[in-house]
C-alpha cells in the first residue's frame, strides 16, 4: 500500500519517544521543528511531554488506547521496547508505525536517528509504503474462567514465575497433543518476533513476508526439544501441569497475564495486523546482516558464477 500525497492541512502525528534516553530532548525538538516546518503538528502523551518537550509546541494528550486516533502515523524514537509499546496505539487506531533507532540494535526501526532530518522529510511528501506484519492473540484460561485477552506482535511467552522447579507445559496443535515438556517456558511467536526473544531460546529465522506461527521451547529438559514453525490458521495451545510451578503469561515483554498451575493458552493469529511504515525497498536479508552485523565477507555475489562446462 503506497501513502497518496494530500494536502498538508490537518496533518498530525503522534510522537512516541523514550524519555530515558540522554539525548532525547533534543531530538524530540527537532522532530516538532522539522513537522511544523511542513504544516504538521505533533502530538504527544502527557506524561511524556512533560519530560521531553518542555516549552515546546506540541499537542498533549492522556495515556489510553485511543491516543492515535486522528493521527497519520505514530513515530517511535528509541529501540525495540519504545516500538513495541507504540504499537499498542498504532493498532488500536489502526494507523501505521515507524521507528527510528536511538536504542543499540533496534531490529524494529526503520532507520537510524543520524537520517531523522530525511525521514521527516519523506514523512512531509508521504513518500514511503505501508506494509502489514502478522500479530498473534492469546486467550489464558483457568477451567471455564478466562483470565485474560491480550495480543502481541512479537510473541506470547508462557513462563514460570520463580527460578525453582520447573515449568510442566504439554503443547498442543489443532486439537491434537504434540509433546510434554518440562521447561522454563514456551514461546509462540510471529515471523517478526523470530529475531527477538525466540531467536534468544534456539528458534529459526523467518522472513516477514512469511505468515507462520513458531512454537519454541524454551531451556526445555526434554528429548523432542526443537521448534516448530506451523499454519498460521493453526491454533496453538499450552496447558501448564496442575501440580506445575506457578506460571505468567508475557505478551511482547512488556504486558503480563497471571497464570496458575493447570491454566490453558489458546494462541492464534491476530485479527488485525500492525500496519508497518517502509521508507525504502531494501530486502530484509541487508536488515538482518547489519544488525546481527554478520559476517559476509567470503560472498562474491552472482557475477562470480560461473556455468558448468
């Protein structure tokens, strides 16, 4: 989906900074000069304008769900934990999201804060796409009681509370039973979140354009440890042992759900994707070469092929 260029009257954004970064005074200040150059004004929580943007033009607004609606796009400064909890407004209103990175990998960003001046500016003339990225919903069910609901980009984590004992989780696929573990947790993720938390416990990489679920044990005791990648129609579902350790379920590292033992997660895809802004058409092969910085140095790329005699 590619942005329509409109008129400038009207246009806002909201600005999702992470007010624990040193230099983010500054770069919040240019963010609101550079849009108010181009007619667009910025919109802020009120919490966080108040430790950021003192004295600075921007629109203040309260922390809740609908913080985005009316805005064009939510702009996410700093790394992976800023983006994800932008993401929170973004899906609620249903507008996209971009990241620009002042973390130290920022898998999530779309740039580096030394271009931010260019993506302002790509921002102003909407040059840029939209794509969408597959999210995941959990339901946490205690017998007939449902704990919670909650949705996650990157993955829900079904982990022990305490660092004694171990987690007795049995994972299920489609209503049929695939194995018992007894683990520290288990992990089921989106292809975006195969970078991050999953990829920590042993999982594989999947390209994003990919739709699929992973399903990764995490520090498993077990002979069938591996993970698996499946449908993304599959409905997944981890049951905790009734005589396990106690259990919390952690949606994208930052929300959680209480779990006792003998509680039930049902893990499907999620009925609306996170819209996701691209500002250039570089392949996700370069993105994760350069901030895994893998080495690549022997490649020699496909004129040095040669065809067999």
């Amino acid at each position: 989906m590619t942005a329509k260029t409109e008129s400038v009257q009207g246009r806002r954004i909201l600005l999702e900074p992470n007010i624990g970064r040193p230099d983010v005074v500054a770069t919040v200040a240019q963010v609101v000069q550079a849009c108010a150059g181009h007619g667009i004004e910025v919109r802020m929580l009120e919490d966080t304008s108040s430790h950021v943007a003192p004295g600075i033009d921007v629109e203040t607004i309260p922390d809740t769900s609908e913080a985005a609606v009316g805005c064009e796009l939510v702009l996410v400064l700093g790394g992976d934990g800023t983006f994800l909890r932008a993401c929170q407004y973004a899906n609620a209103a249903d507008v996209p999201v971009l990241g620009v990175n002042l973390g130290h990998i920022g898998f999530l960003a779309e740039s580096e804060v030394e271009s931010l001046s260019g993506v302002v500016e790509q921002i102003a003339a909407r040059d840029y796409r939209v794509v969408e990225r597959m999210t995941v919903e959990a339901t946490i069910m205690h017998g007939d009681t449902v704990l919670g609901r909650d949705w996650a980009l990157n993955e829900v984590s079904i982990e022990k509370v305490s660092r004694q004992g171990v987690l007795e989780a049995s994972v299920e696929i489609d209503g049929r039973p695939v194995s018992d573990y007894g683990c520290d947790g288990m992990l089921v993720s989106t292809p975006t979140g195969s970078t991050a938390y999953a990829f920590s416990a042993g999982g594989p990489i999947v390209w994003p354009e990919l739709d699929a679920i992973l399903v990764v044990p995490n520090n498993a005791h077990a002979l069938f440890a591996r993970p698996m990648v499946v449908a993304p129609t599959s409905r997944v579902a981890v049951e905790t042992g009734v005589r396990s350790v106690e259990s919390v379920v952690v949606l994208d590292g930052r929300r959680t759900i209480e779990a006792p033992a003998g509680s039930r997660v049902e893990v499907t895809r999620g009925r609306r994707p996170v819209k996701w802004v691209r500002l250039d058409d570089s392949p996700f092969t370069d993105r994760l070469v350069t901030k895994f910085e893998l080495p690549v140095t022997g490649w020699r790329g496909r004129s040095a092929v040669r065809p067999l005699a």
